[in-house]
C-alpha cells in the first residue's frame, strides 16, 4: 500500500504541478483581458442579478440565480477554506495568500466564461430538467465529445472522493476528537441527511444550499471578524508579511518562494474550483435566458469564497502568528484543519476550536450536497438516466464509508481525478472565448430592465 501511495502521490505532484499552474494563471489573464476587466466593470450589476431583480418566473430553468449561485458555492466552500488555506500558510508561508488572491480575481473571469458556456450549451429533458457543464459545451459547442466523456468520467470519480468521502472524513475526525461522537454514527447521520437532500434533485438542493450557505458564511466570518478586530495592531503586519513573502523567499520554517506560488494557486483553485469546471455544471439549471447573467452571478462565487472567507481564515493564521506554533500532540508544526482551529482558539480562547470544528460540519454537509449532483450530470451524460438513482445510491453509501476509514489513498485520488477535470475544461474555455465575447458584447449593447422584486428563494 506504501507503494501505491506513494506512486499516487506522485502524479498528484504532477497534475497539479508547474504546467497546471501555469495553465490556470495564463487563462485568467487572457479571459480577464478579453472580457475587458468584467470582475471589476461588471460586478455591481452581478450582485443586482443576485437579489433576484431581474429574474423573470416564465424563463426556462430549475432555480434561480441566488439558488444556483448558493449550490455552486455549497460546492467550493468546504474544506478549501479551512484545511486548504492552512495547508497553504504551513507549506508556502504567509505569502502563499497573495496567490491564493490572484486565482480567486482572475477565477473571477475564469468562472465568468465557464458558467456562461455551461448554461448557453445545456440541454432540457422531457420532464423540464436541465443538464449542462463542460461536457456540453466540448461536445456541442468545439465538436470533441471525447473530451467531453473524459470531462465527466473524471468529474464523476472525483465526486466519491473529494466530494464525498473526504468531505465525510473531515466531519468525522474532528466530532470523535472534540466531542467522542462514533465516526460510524457521524456517517449514518450524514448520509440520511444528504439522501433526503439529494432525492430532491437540483431543486431541492438549490433550497437547501441558498439557506445553509448564508448562515454559514455569516456565522464564520463573524467569528473570524471579531479575532481581527481583537488582534487589530497585527492586522496590518499581517497584511505586510503577506505582500513581503509573496515575492521573496522565506527563512527556514515558512516555505519558499517557488513553494508560496504553487501553494497559493493550488489550494486558491482547490477552494474555488474556477478553471476545474464542475460549477458550470450547477449554473446550467438557472432560470433566465440569458446566459451572460448566469456567467455574471457565477464570477461571484470566487470573490465570496476566495476574497473573502478564505482571507477571514488566512488573517486569523497570520495575524495571531499561529503558523509558528507547534503541534504538542505530533511535535511538529501545525498544518491543514488543526492550524485554522489553533489559530480560531488563540483569537478566541475556548470558543474559537467549535467556529472551525462546527464551520466543517455545515461546509462538508454543503458540499456533499452539491457535488452528488456534479455527479450524477457525469453520471446521466456517461451512462443515461437510468443510471442516476443507482449512482445516488452508491454516493450515500460511501458517505459513511468515508466517514470510519482512513482517508490519505481516497484523498490522493480524488485529488488528482479533480485536477485532470481542468485539462479538457480548460480546452473549452479557451476554444469558445469567441463566443463568451459575442454573448456579452450583445448583451451589454441592450438595456435590462429588471422586474422590480427581490426574492432569493
């Protein structure tokens, strides 16, 4: 087992090494640049679309923006912005923020188009659901539908693992460690609730996403607020190590350059998934006609995720100087869950442990929600519909697989299956950045009048 881990672990080291990087970083230039700045000029009518203004009940679609958006988010905000931001910090230093900064402004753009091609390509079902993402647009819009198979069979391998087995094991551990909850009752408990969700489909999980999602960035961010606020002189020295290590190389102990770029953009993609394509899969079911508002509502989800909670999570580490601290239990520094909780505890002395152990309950639980449905889109594209309640079932199952076992092999897999997801997306993005300029060069050539209501639900 040594063995094929450590085999593993080495194509990880590839999938996300230099050239996936470097790939990811050149696209959200060249997206950023084509769609003239559309994160920045564009973002204020973004959020007017959000609060459901311009949604119009007749149009075709699941749910609408804030829904879709809520789901999408339900996805990416998970373990990304606890573990990966101290996996981050541990391994690359304070100056693997400013990356993790960079991928989320130019995922901004990176979501934008992927989003936008996801819905403009989807498909609509006898019964009125919806089916969309990167396999769609490979297929129907560049003609290469063997990308698009390879898209789904990689988005569905990663769905048991990254969105499902790891998700469950990051719950787990910390209520046996914290509160001596039985890992096997944590899985049964968690794989009830997520069946109850997901037979619903998009729908239902669109409802549950667009309440669990608010309440849970409230509640952390708050908690990590109120650390700053405590711990306000350090703010800015945080801050300046921040844009300090960012280009220059740190002493023994903190990372190096090289390590701070690879570690920011590839945990700042691991929490926003902005060039791995699953999101567009969840924008395909909004309800609009629109598919350049679509793509608007999605480029915000790497500013909330990324911009923001991420940042919250990153400032308490830094600022408390948590990531110098050692670890008593394994004599090593702290790294990944427990650097978030230790720094969250010293900002907050016995109350800040429960704000991370708790925020990774309602993140996972989210997350497993919306990726089942990632899944069974690959699943329904791959294998037809009938093959979508057997893969519902076998998802639920190994939730409370992943829950009692040991997690490293399914951690590696999924984590590289996640990464290959990129490779066909990215060919589409970019093979179809065409036609995203002519969508929103029409659409911003028109007056949008909106309907005059809010309704996020």
């Amino acid at each position: 087992m040594d063995s094929v881990l450590s085999l593993l672990s080495s194509i990880q080291g590839y999938v996300w090494g230099p050239v996936l990087i470097v790939l990811l970083l050149l696209t959200g230039i060249f997206l950023t640049l084509r769609n003239r700045l559309v994160q920045i000029r564009r973002l204020p009518h973004a959020v007017s679309l959000i609060s459901g203004r311009y949604d119009n009940p007749e149009d075709r679609g699941e749910i609408t923006h804030f829904q879709a958006l809520s789901a999408a988010l339900s996805a990416t905000i998970g373990t990304g912005n606890i573990a990966g931001v101290g996996v981050a910090i541990a391994s690359g230093g304070p100056g693997a923020v400013f990356w993790m900064w960079t991928t989320g402004a130019l995922g901004m753009a990176i979501k934008y188009t992927s989003c936008m091609l996801g819905f403009h390509y989807r498909v609509f079902h006898p019964d009125g659901s919806t089916s969309g993402g990167p396999m769609y647009y490979l297929e129907k819009g560049l003609g290469l539908k063997w990308l698009g198979v390879l898209f789904a069979l990689f988005a569905m391998i990663a769905s048991f693992g990254i969105g499902n087995m790891v998700q469950a094991n990051s719950v787990a551990k910390p209520l046996e460690e914290n509160l001596g909850v039985p890992t096997w009752l944590t899985g049964i408990v968690a794989a009830t609730l997520v069946a109850l969700v997901i037979i619903g489909g998009i729908r239902r999980i669109g409802k549950v996403a667009s309440r669990i999602v608010p309440f849970m960035c409230i509640i952390y961010v708050v908690g990590a607020i109120i650390i700053l606020i405590a711990n306000l002189e350090k703010v800015p020295v945080a801050f300046g190590l921040i844009f300090k290590y960012a280009f220059t190389p740190m002493a023994a102990g903190g990372g190096i350059l090289g390590t701070a770029v690879r570690e920011g953009v590839a945990r700042g993609v691991f929490s926003n998934e902005s060039g791995l394509g699953s999101a567009p899969i969840a924008h395909a079911a909004a309800k609009t006609k629109e598919p350049v508002r679509e793509g608007l509502v999605a480029m915000v989800g790497p500013l909330v995720d990324t911009l923001i909670i991420c940042t919250m999570t990153a400032l308490v580490i830094v600022s408390t100087g948590a990531y110098h601290s050692i670890n008593p239990a394994t004599g090593q520094a702290f790294t990944s869950s427990p650097l978030s909780a230790h720094a969250f505890n010293l900002g907050l002395p016995g109350v800040g442990k429960w704000i991370v152990t708790f925020g990774l309950v309602f993140f996972a639980f989210s997350t497993m929600i919306s990726w089942s449905y990632y899944g069974d889109r690959s699943t329904e594209y791959l294998l037809g519909t009938k093959f979508i309640l057997p893969y519902r079932c076998v998802f639920v199952l190994l939730i409370v697989v992943g829950a009692i076992s040991q997690i490293r092999f399914v951690w590696t897999i999924s984590d590289i299956f996640n990464g290959m997801m990129a490779f066909p997306n990215l060919v589409g993005i970019l093979g179809l950045s065409g036609v995203v300029a002519k969508l929103s060069k029409d659409y911003f050539s028109r007056k949008h009048t909106p309907y005059g209501r809010v309704k996020l639900w």
